[in-house]
C-alpha cells in the first residue's frame, strides 16, 4: 500500500500529536512517534555538520533565486535522518511535501496522481529509490529533466503520445543501497549526499532534546548510556529511549530515566553495552561454533540460524563491519579477533585460523 502523505510546510504546522506520557505500549515502527521527536527545520538537525552545511547553501540559494531546489539524492543506512531532512527542507522552503516509497509505485500510473498533484516548488520524497521497478524508472525521466509527463494512448499505427506539462518540483530521493541505482537515474539528481553513522555526542544531545519532547527527565550519563547503545542510528536512540520511559514509568515511582534504570531496561531487551542485540550475538557465535570463527558464506549462515540471508545482511552485518568484529571475504564471512573477545572466546584453533588472529 502506498503511504501517500502530504504537510503543508512552515513554521506553524507541527502536530502536538497525543500526550507524551500517555501510557502507549512500545512500537519502534510507531510513525506518529517518529514524527513527535523528528526536527522541524535545519536548524534543529543534530549531527550530520557538514550535509547540513550543504543543504542549508542549496536552500538559501533556491530561495534567494526564488526557484525549486534541484533534485536531491539522499544515500546511507536507515535511520540517520533522510526522511527528516527532506522534510525539514520542505518547512524550510514553506511548501508541501508528499512521501511515497519505490515498492509502492508498481507502474508509470501509480505515479501521476503525485505528478499531477504537486504544487509549484514543492517536494515529492521517494524512500526506498533504488526498489523502482525499470518501467517507473524510465518514466520519471522526462518528469526530471524536462516536467513532462508523456502519455502514450491507443497500440499500433494508431497510437500517439499526450505530452502533459508539470510545475517545477523538487524530487528528493532516499536509498540505503546506492550501487543498486542506475547511473541514468542517479545523474539526474543534482545534489547527492551520504549520510554517516552519528557520534556518540551528537546522539546524546539528541536524546537529551526528545526527552524533553516526551515530558521526561534524563541524567548526563543515562543519556550517554542510551547513546552508547544506539549504533550510531538516531532512530535507534529514540526507540531506546521511548522503551526506557516506558520502563521507567513501571518501574519507578517518578518516572526520572537514570543510569540504573537505563542499564536495566537495556538488559531486559538483552542490548550490550556497545548496542549488539541477542541476535548480533547469536550471529557471531554461530560463525564461531558451527564454522571455527569462518569463512562460512552467508547463505549457510542464514540457513543455521533459520533467518534470512537479507536480514543478516541489511539488519545484522553492517554493525558488526562497523564494530570490526567480522571481515568480508571472497571465501565468506570471517570472526575477527574483537569479535571473539567480545564474546569472551579465545581464536580457533581450525585450519586456516592462524594468520587472521
């Protein structure tokens, strides 16, 4: 199902949305959650300096021009703000956004009624880019280049192409994947920035902010502590927080998040001191138990642990290269050194083994 959904921008259009300390049960795939914490302008953007920056030239410039901003490609794992600051860009520029995703948009006719309805200036955000299948993808070519649309009707000798002017809009992609885009597609963005994995005190001003936000209270080194355990994803540190509300609301009896309290809502949903959840672990010790520490290919992996291959690739994987707890080779995946200390093992000892650690 498409998620077709349009704000007009500027300063006064926030939603309240219900009361923060309302005792809702935790859902990190709650949007009107997301939208409760997500910032509002440029401005309010923690982390990221340097995008920003960029951003904040293109925007300035486009207004100062008094033109649509250039088609905007926006790359990196999920989580680290694209859907923020296409939004944020919106408010900024004062003018409506509507959002929709690249599984949603099957055929060249799911599109126009985004093409037809977007206003002058405005910015049609697109999630998921990279999963367009190639009959959209050459559709919205002459929608990039030349705001056309071209409509062909009838078959045969008899058919004959309907070229549909647009207003001037803005296209702002997002893609977790950017080696799966198409060189067409992704020359046609006029700015392309990649978004990094956050430091830990960018996240803990976040946290510290969206507490505020939800009407609770954090000390220095609870908010340290949740930010240490994010993975450097802010939408991971808003989750973490949401769930340490929550438990702090049961389990004492001001509801203030302190140290203790985070450490123990963090051992209850079995999340490390460095952010590696049960099955981050549970990889790392598979490699380690059923293939001697590897090269195990990712697909046996995959069928040990009854999960997908895609899922320990996209959800697990990226983490623990980060982490450097395992290496990516021609002959599979390999436990490095850190990796068995963090699971407190000694190296195997299997053939092969020798030279890694």
């Amino acid at each position: 199902m498409a998620r077709h959904k349009v704000f007009q921008g500027g300063p006064d259009d926030e939603d309240d949305g219900p009361p923060a300390g309302s005792g809702s049960a935790f859902n990190p795939d709650d949007e009107q959650f997301d939208d409760e914490l997500r910032p509002q302008g440029l401005d309010e953007v923690v982390g990221q300096r340097k995008v920003v920056e960029r951003l904040r030239i293109v925007l300035d410039a486009a207004r100062m021009r008094k033109e649509p901003l250039g088609h905007l490609l926006l790359d990196g794992p999920p989580g680290l703000g694209k859907t923020t600051l296409a939004m944020a860009m919106a408010r900024e520029m004062g003018v409506e956004c509507q959002i929709t995703s690249g599984p949603a948009l099957q055929a060249p006719k799911d599109l126009l009624s985004y093409l037809t309805n977007a206003a002058q200036g405005s910015v049609l955000f697109i999630d998921e880019i990279h999963r367009l299948p190639p009959t959209v993808e050459e559709f919205i070519y002459p929608v990039m280049e030349d705001f056309r649309v071209d409509i062909v009707l009838g078959e045969g000798l008899s058919a004959r192409t309907i070229n549909m002017k647009l207003k001037r809009f803005t296209i702002v992609g997002a893609t977790t994947r950017s080696g799966m885009l198409t060189a067409p597609l992704r020359d046609r963005f006029v700015v392309r920035e990649h978004l990094d994995f956050y430091e830990i005190d960018d996240l803990s001003e976040i946290v510290r902010r969206n507490a505020l936000k939800l009407r609770t209270t954090t000390t220095e080194d609870s908010a340290l502590q949740l930010a240490s355990r994010s993975r450097g994803t802010p939408r991971k540190a808003n989750n973490l927080l949401r769930w340490a509300r929550d438990f702090a609301t049961v389990h004492e009896p001001e509801g203030r998040i302190t140290d203790e309290v985070v450490k123990r809502a963090l051992a209850m949903l079995e999340v490390d001191h460095l952010g590696l959840e049960a099955q981050d672990r549970r990889y790392l010790q598979t490699i380690v138990s059923v293939f001697s520490g590897g090269p195990a290919g990712l697909n046996a992996i995959g069928h040990t642990m009854n999960v997908p291959p895609d899922t320990l690739e996209d959800e697990v994987e990226p983490f623990l290269l980060q982490c450097g707890f395992i290496q990516r080779t021609p002959r599979g995946r390999v436990i490095t050194a850190s990796g068995l200390e963090h699971l407190g093992q000694h190296p195997p000892k299997g053939p092969g083994q020798r030279e890694l650690f």
